[in-house]
C-alpha cells in the first residue's frame, strides 16, 4: 500500500513538513514578528527569482552538471523563447516558484556554476587588457621587448623586431593623416603584435602562472 505523501511547504529550498517541529518554530516566530517573517520571506522569494533568472545565461555544459528538476529546465527553455515582456515578467515568477523547490545543495551548486562563469569571463577579459598593455608598451617604449623577452624567451626576435618597426611607422603615418573625431586606424603590424602577446599570455595561464604577475611593471 503506497504512503500518502508528506503535507508541508517549502522554506529557503528546504521542505517542511506540517506538525513538525520546525514547522511550530516557523508558526512562533510568525507570531512574534509577522511583518519581519514576511519581509523575510519576500526577500527570498526575490533571491530565488533572480538566480533563476542568471541561469537562463548559463553556458550548457555547465547546466548540465546541475541535474535540475525536468519542470525548472522546460520552465527556463520556455522562457527562453518569450520575447513578450509582459510573457516573459510571468514565466520568471513561475521560475522563481521552482526554484523554491529545490535543496540548498542544489541552490549552492547554482550558484557555484554562474560563479565559474563569470570567474572565466573577468579573467579572458583581464588577458586582453594585458595583451593590449604589452602591445602599447612594444611599440612605445624602446627597453619594452628586452622586458618581454624575459617572459617569451622563444619569440621570434627578429620577426618581432620588423613588427615594431613596422607599426610605429604606421602610427606617425596615421598621426599625420587623422582628422578631429575621426576613429584612429591601425595597421597589420599593430594587430599581428597583439595577436602574438596574446597567445603568450595564453599559454602561460595555460601553465599555471599567474597571468597578474606577467603584466609590464
């Protein structure tokens, strides 16, 4: 004979059953402080809503991992396909409802995923304002790839060199060429620089080392 299922409701991801005591402590503290509970309470609803709200940009490798309720994944494809904002503004606070569901191992492991995201996305960010630096520096600044040398040893000096060159040579050009508010264009040279310092950066966060320890000083 099958049990009958458990009657209760669902506070901060975590299930609670009716006439439990969990349940009377809640019911006291509604009574002490209604208002405070209900601020409470709204303001973790909000929460919920906007986490699940971020998983609509997370990558699908990392949605996979979570293993979420087959309801919550329809209910974010479905969302993604509305373009109707009024449609939309609905979808999210089914959404949010879900979410009130699951466990906090499984709200932690959520966050954690967004996390690892945008930890990738601040750090491919931080490598392209380093390249750029480096690039600026090369054609800049005469003791600049002597510096640079020290961190690629396998560079291509001479090729480097005639790039260099090459590109402050296309500067002084331009400057004589450019027009109050007109966008500045660069040359190959300038571009095949960054494209060099870049996939040195690359490689050396692929080796472990601190890509903030290898900017120029």
């Amino acid at each position: 004979m099958s049990r009958k299922p458990t009657k209760g409701y669902f506070v901060r991801g975590q299930f609670v059953a009716l006439g439990s005591e969990l349940d009377q402590e809640l019911k006291r503290e509604l009574k002490g402080d209604v208002e405070l509970s209900k601020t409470d309470l709204k303001k973790e609803s909000a929460r919920l809503q906007a986490l699940g709200e971020n998983l609509l940009t997370l990558r699908a490798e990392l949605m996979q991992r979570l293993d979420l309720p087959e309801k919550l994944q329809d209910a974010l494809a479905e969302a993604r396909r509305i373009t109707n904002f009024e449609g939309r503004r609905r979808q999210m606070q089914y959404i949010g409802k879900l979410m009130r569901s699951l466990d906090e191992e499984q709200l932690s492991a959520a966050q954690a995923a967004l996390d690892e995201q945008n930890l990738g996305s601040a750090q491919a960010t931080l490598s392209l304002h380093q390249a750029e630096q480096w690039r600026d520096r090369l054609i800049s600044e005469d003791d600049a790839l002597t510096r640079w040398l020290q961190l690629d040893a396998s560079a291509d000096v001479q090729h480097l060199r005639a790039l260099i060159r090459q590109a402050r040579k296309d500067a002084q050009a331009t400057q004589t060429q450019e027009r109050p508010g007109e966008a500045v264009r660069h040359g190959k040279a300038y571009r095949e620089i960054f494209q060099i310092v870049k996939a040195t950066l690359n490689r050396e966060d692929g080796d472990d080392t601190p890509a903030t320890n290898e900017g120029p000083p």
